[in-house]
C-alpha cells in the first residue's frame, strides 16, 4: 500500500551502523533433554531451538533410504510487545506461522545430505521466548548449530557413518530503512521499513532463498543489490559463531 | 537436500524457448455475479479469479478512513495431476495455500491506493481450475485485472473519486532447469528444477516481491541475476496484455 | 414458516414454458487431468464435476470384493449473487453441503454395480463454478457423465469386465412457483416459490431419491403428483442429453 | 447400490401388522429445567425433546419483527446397539446429523406462526437415549409437544398475544420391506429395506416433507403411492396422541 | 476471589440434615443395548451410565496382556437450569468436561485389576439427562455398576477368568455452606457454597481421589477434616446401594 | 489400576531428604515486554509465568467493577524427556493443559481481591520452558510474582487505589514414594509413585485447593494428613522466596 516515506534517515534507533549486526549469542546446549539445541540470541531476540531424533520418516518418504528435516515454529504468547494469542488456544496455527516453519525446514534441508543421514527424522522445533524483529532469521541460525549436535551424536554412536551436513547455513534479514540500507532490522526497523528482505546463505556464499517484499512502496533493483550485499557480510559473521558453537 | 542433477539441458519440454512465456489468455467478465473477475490461463494453468466489494474494513482499520485488499485462494480437488485432498472436508487450509494467499493480497496492495479507495474492502478470491504449474503467478496477473473491473465501477458510481490503482503488477515465476535459466515454468519444469523463483513486479518495473528457493543444491548470485533479467521480460509481456484486457 | 402467497402467476421469471428445462449443456472431458469428466450447464447454474479413480475402498468394505462411489461438493465463494465465505476459510463443512454431497453418491451408487466394480473407489467431485438454482441437480446429471468416462477407461483397459452401470441417473428439481407447478427452478424462483422437490430418477423410470419441502404453506398430494409428472418429462430429456455426452 | 432382494416377506420381525405403528408414548414436561418437554418413545426408540426459549434471534431475522424456531439433535454413545463415537469428543457433527436437525427445525416452522411469535426464538433439543429406528420421526413428532408447551407457557404470560401454532405436525417412516409396504420401520427393517420413506404431514393432511430414497433398486410409483398412503394412517394416529399429550 | 460470606446457617434449602444424602436411585440395565447400564439418581441430578466392552487398547498398551478403563462425560444442552451449549456444535469439550471424564476414569481402574481383564478397553459413557448439582459424583458412583456388569458378562462367558473388580469405589461431594459442613451439596448449595471438595472412596475406605476448592476464601484444615468425615459415611451409603444393584 | 508396590524405599533418586524442596529461583523480570513476569526453576522445572494487563473483563462480568485473574499454560514440545506434540499443531489443548491452567486462575483468584482490581483482566501465561516434575506447582507459586509486578504497576501508576491482594498463594506437590511420605515430587519420583498430591496453600496456611490422587492403590488418610503437613513446610519456604522476589 501506498504510504508517505517516514521521513529522512538520522541514523538507526539502536544507534548501530548500517551494516552492524545485533549483539549475537548462540548458546548450545540450552535444553537439557534435547539430542541438540540452541538459544539464540539476536539482541532481544531469543530463540530457543532444539533437534529431536526420531526413527521414522512421513509415509511417502518410507521404504526410500532417505531422511528428512522438518521444523515447527511457535511464540511465547507474551514474547511480543503487546500479548499474541496463544495458537493452542485458538485451535490452529497463522499463516504467518506455517510460512516460517516451511522456511525454516527448506533451509536446513538445503545443506543436509538426507542419503547419508538414512530413514530418520530430524524434527526441529523452535520457539520464539523473546521478539524483537528478526525471529525466523534467528531460528534458522540457531537450528542449524541445534542440528549439527545431534546429528554428530549418530555419527559418534555409529547410528551414522559421516556427517550428512554439507556446509553451514544461517540467514540474516536487511531493509531499506528511511531510505537506507540496513543490515540485521530490529522491530523499531521492522516495522517502520520500506522494504524488508530475509536471506538464507550457505557458508560458502550460496543462496538457499531469498524472500523480499516491499513494505510501501515498490523498490529498486540497485537497492535489492545493496541489501544482499549486506546480507553477504552478516552471514559470513553468523557462520564463524556457529563454528564456535559446534566445536 | 542435495541431489544428483538432473542432467544436461536439452530443451524445454514444452518445447519453448527458454525466454518464452506459455499461451497467455486473460479473459475478463468470466463470472456473472461478480464486481470483477478474470480468467487467467498460462498454457493449462487456468485460475479464476473474482472481486468482491464490501463495505466494511478489518476491524484493525475501523475509522481510519483507508481501505483493503485481501486474497483467498483453492484449487479444486482435482485441478492437479493426482486428487487433492479438499481443503474444506479436511478443515483447514494447508501451509501453502496461507502463503499463497497472503503473496497475492500483499503483491495488490503494493499498487492500490488505500486512502482514495476509502473504507470499504475488496475481496479477491483465485480458484484454481485446472493447474500446470504457476498457479500463483496466474493468480496475481489475472486479480488485477479483477480488482481493475471492480474498482472501475466503483469509479463510474462515484463511490470512488479517482481510481486507487497506481500502476499494473503482474507476477511470473523462472527457474533455473538442467542447468539453464527459462521463464514460466509448467509442472514438468517445476517438478524437476535446482531453483525456482517467483518475482512480482509493476508495470514501471519496481520490485513488489521475490521469492527465490533452492530446490536441490543452493545457487549463484549470477543465475538469480538471470532468472531476475528474464522475469522482467515476462511480465513487460503480461503487462501489455492487462491493458487489453481492461480496456 | 407460514408466509403471504407471493400472488398471482404471470408466467416465469425466465419467460419459459411451465415444463421447459433451461437450456442445458453437458460437456465431457472437460477436466484434463481426471479420468472422467463432466461441465454440466443448466442455464446460468455450470458446475464441474470430476471422477477419480482409486485403488483403495472404505475401511468398512476391505476384504469384501465390493466397490464405493463417494461425492463431495463444493461451490467457488464468488459462484454465488452475493459471496459465500469458502468453508476451507471456516474450518467447516456447512450441513447444506453435506446433505448435497450425500444425495450425489446415494444416487449414482443406486445405479452403479459395486460388485462389477471390484475393490476400488470412484471420487466424485462437484464444484459449482457459477450458480443460478438446480446445483445438485446439475451435479448428479453431469457427475454420471464423468463416472461413465471413468468406469469405460477401466473397461478398457480391463481392470473390470464389463461396465458397472445399470442404468442412467438424472435429477431436476420442480416447485409450485406461484400457485403453479413448475420444472427445473432458476434462482428467481427458487428464492419465491411454495414448494420445492428435488427428483432423482433412472433412465428407466424408478425412482432413487425424493425430496420434497413445504417452502411455505403446506401442499397437497396432487400438487406433489403434479411436480413428479414434470420431473419425469425433464429427466427422459436430461438422459437423451446424457446419452450423447457418453457417445 | 444393486443388492439382491432379502427374499420373500413372511411377516415383520415385530410380528406387527404392515400399517401398525409400535407402541408409542409421548410423555410431556419429562425435564425439570426446560420450558417445554417430551419423551416421545416409538417401541425401543426414545428420543427427549426439550424447548428453550430465547430473547433473541439469529443476526438475519433482527429487526423485522418475526421469530425463529430451531433444531439441534444428538445420540447418545450408547444408544446404538454398538457405540457411536461423541460427536464432541470427535470435534464436529456428521452429516447425517445435520441434516435431522435441520429437518426437524423446518418441519416445525412450517406449522409455526412466526410474525405471532415475534422476535425470538425456541431452541429444540432432540436427544436419543435409545435408538431402535425411526429416531427423526419421534424427533419431530415429539418437539411439536415441546414445543406447544412452550409456546403455551408465552401465551400464559402474556408474551404472546395468541397461540402461534397453525396445525399439528408429525413424522414417520415407512418402507419396502421384502416387497411390501410398511408403516413405522423398527431398526430391523430399517436396516433390511429396499426403500425407506420419511413423511412429515399436518395434523390436517397437508405435505411439509417427503423424503424417499432407494436403499437397493430402484422402486415404482405405485410402491410410493402405498408408503404415503401408510403416512397418512399412522401420522392421523400420532395426532391424536399429540393431542392428548397437550392437554 | 475473596467475596463476603452468604449469610449465617439457618439450614439446608432443601430441608436436608447436614449429613444426609439425597435419594439415591441407582437403576441397573436402563439402556438395552449397552453390555452394562445404570441409571443414577441423586434427587434432581440423573445421569446414565453406560459400559461397552471393546476388543482392543489404546495403543501405548498393545501387546502387554493389560487392559483399560476409560470414561467420557457429557451433559444434555436442557440437563442444566439455562441451555448450556451443545459441545457437539461447539466442535469441542470444554475444560470442565474433561476435568470429569479423566477423573471418572481414574478412579475406576483404581478398583480394576487390569491384568485380569486382558487385552480388552471397557469404555464408559456418563450423560447427564438432568442435573441439579453432584453429576461427577453420580457419575462414578452408578459408573462402577455399570462396570460391574459388563465385568460380570465377561466373565460369564469366560472371557475373563475371575472378576477384575477388587474393590467398590463411589464418589461424593461435601461442601461448606454459610459456614457449616454439609454431605452431598446439591446445586443450590453447589451455587453459593464456601468450599468444595469432592471425595472418591473405596468400599473398604481407601482414598482414590480428593479435590478440595476454596470458591470464596481458604479453608482450615479442621474444616476439611469434617468434610472428609461426612463423606466417609455419605459413601458408606452408596457402597450398599451399589451391592444392591448388582445382586 | 492395582500395581506392585516399586520397591521398599531407599532414599530419594536425587538424595534429598524426605522434606526437602529441590533448588528453588524466582527470577523476576525475566520478560522484558510483560507487565510482569517470573522464571520459576524448581530444579531443573523451569517455567516462565508472565502476567499482561487487559483493559476488559470477560462478557460475563462487564458492568459489574469486579475484575478477572485468568490463566494459560503451555509446554515447549522439547521441553520434556520425549517430544511431545505441539498443541498448536495438533489444534487443541489436552484435557491435562486445561485442567491445569483451570487450577492457575483459581489459586490466583483465592488471593486477589477482584472488587479493588476494578474492571480489567490479568491474564497469566505459564510456559514450561523445561519439564522435570511439579510443573504446575511452579507455575503456581512463580505466577503470584508475576501477578504481584503487574498489580503494583497498577498501584504505582494509580489506576488501582491499593494493592488488590490479600495473600501470599504458592503450591507444591507430595507423594508417597516406595510407601514414604516425601516432598516436592521430581520426574522420576512422580513417575513411580503410589500417590500424588499437589497442595495449593496461602502465606497464612490457608486451603485452597487440594489434589490428591491414588496411581496405584488406595492410600490411607494418615498417610494423607503426612503429606499434607510437608505441603505446610515447603509452602512456608516458598512464600519466603516470594518475598524476597518482589522486594
């Protein structure tokens, strides 16, 4: 829809640079009955993802040899500013929420060689415990440090021969802000932006999915270009912190 | 999930160049009972598409003097190769047809004035008749020309001053297959690609939305850049043919 | 509910003859991807009415030797004069869809040979695409069509012997409109009239199903007698169009 | 479904003449709390009928002065000779249900004067304790006692200036049983009959519904006209119990 | 939710001495059809119990020779004083429901040696035809008559070696109200009581199951003393009416 | 259902003494949207009790000036030993879910004077973050801080004159373990135990809600009254704890 620009850009509200992630932690090991899982955080954003082993794969994969990575997504109901009505409450679950969970599944399958992994399922749930902008960017990086732990806990019990990970995966969300690109928006960005762009990149720089909207109006395809730029630099950091968190 | 690919490129299967659109057929006036309506046929994908006017906003919007534009979509149980479940007997709408749904409504409101077209909502419903891959991007070309029909009369009643739309949007998707970037992919080329992107754009070329998915292994910045190049092409093409079909 | 007659009878709404079916169109092979298909028009009333094939029967028939026919039935939101919220929307299956879908399968079941038919299931799908009254009635009409098709492609290929039907199944409704009996009820007279009967008949004349309803006043035996005799002229000249469609 | 007959007719399994009813008691105010009550027991069937009555009306209805009667209808788990699965612990009512309960609510607006009721409306609860067929019959045979000691009890005080009634209604089921007609099927026959007919009729012979289907093949006019005949006889039975229920 | 007290004692509304049951009925084989049956009545408050015998467990149980006692409840939508809402309709049991059918549950196989039963699931269903305060507590009382003669069929037929039952339970409620302790509250009292707690004693006065509630202020311990004390001798009562129903 | 005792008692499996809560925290604040809010960790339970103020108060009390105290409780899906299913996803609460988070609003209620609070709703959210036992205990007792915060915000603001509690409610469980009465029951406790009691006590000793429950066989009313008074010993230790967390 069509809206007047919110003005000229005086910097961003958190006083970050342009192109300055959030403070980022990924703490593994968070949940205690987990075969793997990650907190992460992203500012005030905290994620909390776990990875769950199951022995079985969905109906059409069985029979196949080949494993599957699934994932589910969910909100505290008060990790929002103002309270978010409970899914379990209200019977069933938002748009909003199954698009993220699909996302979230593609992306870790994207660098998972299901072959390897054999007919298993890696069931991964992530949960929103804090919001502050950029939940499914957060959930995606952290689940992949989640995945990789139990993952190579098969391959240490031999359930496994080889890691069935191909390379790193994380995402980072950027948006044209007051008429600037910004790197990693948080919710006073997110939602005052004029456009709001999620990237998933492997570590070796390629693209998983790229989902960009324009949030007034219409946008640039040189300022698409700026904010995948952004996007490069931001993953590359949230890789060399997800290789800190699995060793 | 990495797979082998598919082999060197050949052709299209459909034996179209791979800068070609489908048979394009945008038929207005499709619906007797309608405010709007447009059957849209990309080759066999054929989806109707309906506009309905109500005279009262979400409640969120109660006051503010500004209008909506919102989007169902549904295929009909047997519009795909094998029976789909009917999303009404099984009580809820799938992942999908959520995204699906809320792609098409945000890719309209990108190009309606909200504040001209005053308090009242336009509904617009995509049925899929009969799909061959592309059902969305059919979806959102031809709910265009619907919404046009609707806000027309609306127009022509003096209900609305001027008309709300600010430019034509028009969607296609590209992929990249066997290796090669092609423009309009049907279900043979869909269910058979490494990457498939859906891009919305306007009539003056800004970018309303991208979607672009790996669907084996992850891809180039350069083959997006390819994919991006013929989408443009393609929906120049739909562009031309939205106007014939409100004029 | 006891209501003022709606006057005097001045002739039809649509200007036909009391005994003049609307102008009906049956076209087969509409659907490309079923195994049977079937676009029934009764005049401004088209529904699409598909038939799929399965391997699998009902739970409570396994192991019996005996096939099913099911129905389901749907109508597009916009179908109608004023939009009808898509029950995929609201989780839920109206009880008027119900009843509709289970007078279709009660119906072509009654002609169909289950045991001829071995171990499989026959979908039926019925999806009001415009309405203008006689829904149902369209439906069964065209849904034998598109079984015939189905039920020959099994013949052919010799997955069963020889053909299942027994017979033709054909349905119209008829109404007191004003006083006076009429056949095959449009919506300006569906919405206005005393009465109104659905009937489903043979080929040869047996009746598989009635139903008739006091809309307002309660009728008279030889009113109803009246309403079966125009029944029985409409449905000889909806199997002759059957017959041709089968050809 | 083509079936073979269940042979020769060598008398019914009750030992009951063809146009005998079962034995049937309607017991009026059976529940304390309701303002309107009836057991209505037709042989082993037994069905409570209660009458709520409400100050308001559905949304359509408000504001144009007339009143609304209607019907919700359940069965006990355990009233069937094996269980049925609860519907609320299932999460929604079948089809079969809701059609009965919308019967049973159009059989009594059709007899109900809803401008004399005036803006409100009676709620009908028909619950089967125990079923052995014929549920729907007693259902709406004994929701008119219900119902009239509801209305009886308006009128009393004053809320309503007359009685809004116009005539008795009634129900019952009759059918094909080994060839010959009979009245008031008990679940043996139900459940072993070529054809079952439900008639609902006015204490003064009026039709409010007819509804005939063919269990097995096909059957002949003259077999209906046998069926209706046995209605007649035994609703002008069940009138004169309703009467005496009422006094 | 602190409240002022209702007033001082002058008696029970229903005249009632202060440790006197209401008149208890309980009538075994009220339903034909069900393999065990009772009909409970504590004054105004009449619920029917049914037990169906089924082949199979849950599957958590499968394979391990033991069986399983479980319960469903249900209220008739007139049973209550106003018209509670039919949960069928409503497409789900609300928190109350299943708050009751869980403890009907439990305290049944507290009483059942499901090792004797075998692999087999005894299903119990609890409707409440009329209620006036008590339903849970007649519900398990006249549940465990019903057990016990869908136990004793089994073991008439020699399906089950010995009787599965070790012991009676029974249930009632005490109550304090306007300051005194009352036995079996009835929903006068129900309605405007200080403290609620319902007891599920065995025969042999083992303790199965306590749920005390304060509904105004919190109680003492000497007064929740004096409530377990009246119930001991309230289900003394019910243990020799339960003997008596199963002579 | 009659089991074999485990075992005769050899200490606890975490060695505590027999009255000896786990490592209790109460860390308030934890949530930094919520109006108040409480990470509850009794051992390795940890549950996060966030409280939101609502300017309504469910229809039923509206005009009344009283206010409201509701709550809801949910688990993470890998917050327990195996993943349990996502209640979102599988579209309703668990009878278990709802009995507790009936059992929260109660015990809140008991302590709040609702005429002070005036006409608005606190509605707590109670997420277990992770599951090792007591669940419902911490949820209880961590809720009163939560609720605690957003009421002195009210006071602290004006909107309420005075603090609109009147009591201190914390609960704890008990059990008979291996035949010996012990406190603050963890995972592997609970799931071996003879009785399970969850006591629900005020600052003052007050009752407010007692649950107790037989796993195996009866239990005895001394062995009652033990658990009981080391309910009375763990709760005076949390209410100290609550004390400290709201200074």
């Amino acid at each position: 829809m069509t809206q007047t620009p919110s003005g000229a850009f005086h910097g961003r509200p958190s006083g970050r640079a342009v192109d300055a992630l959030r403070a980022i932690r990924l703490e593994p090991g968070y949940a205690k009955h987990a075969e793997g899982s990650c907190l992460a955080r992203f500012g005030d954003t905290h994620v909390l993802c776990t990875a769950t082993i199951e022995d079985r794969v969905p109906p059409w994969l069985k029979g196949g040899g080949k494993g599957w990575v699934t994932a589910e997504y969910g909100m505290l109901p008060r990790s929002t500013h103002t309270r978010t009505d409970r899914e379990a409450a209200r019977g069933k679950q938002s748009g909003r929420t199954q698009e993220i969970q699909r996302l979230i599944g593609r992306s870790l399958r994207a660098v998972t060689d299901l072959a390897i992994l054999g007919e298993r399922q890696i069931r991964i749930d992530c949960d929103v415990i804090q919001a502050d902008g950029g939940t499914r960017t957060a959930a995606i990086t952290g689940s992949w440090v989640a995945l990789h732990h139990a993952l190579a806990t098969l391959v240490r019990f031999g359930a496994v021969k080889s890691m069935p990970l191909t390379d790193h995966v994380a995402a980072i969300s950027c948006g044209l802000y007051r008429g600037e690109p910004v790197l990693d928006l948080d919710y006073a960005e997110d939602s005052d932006c004029q456009a709001d762009a999620n990237f998933v990149l492997t570590g070796r720089g390629g693209i998983v999915e790229i989902q960009a909207t324009a949030e007034t109006d219409p946008f640039e395809e040189s300022e698409f270009d700026a904010l995948l730029k952004l996007a490069r630099k931001g993953i590359g950091e949230l890789t060399v912190l997800q290789k800190a968190a699995v060793e």
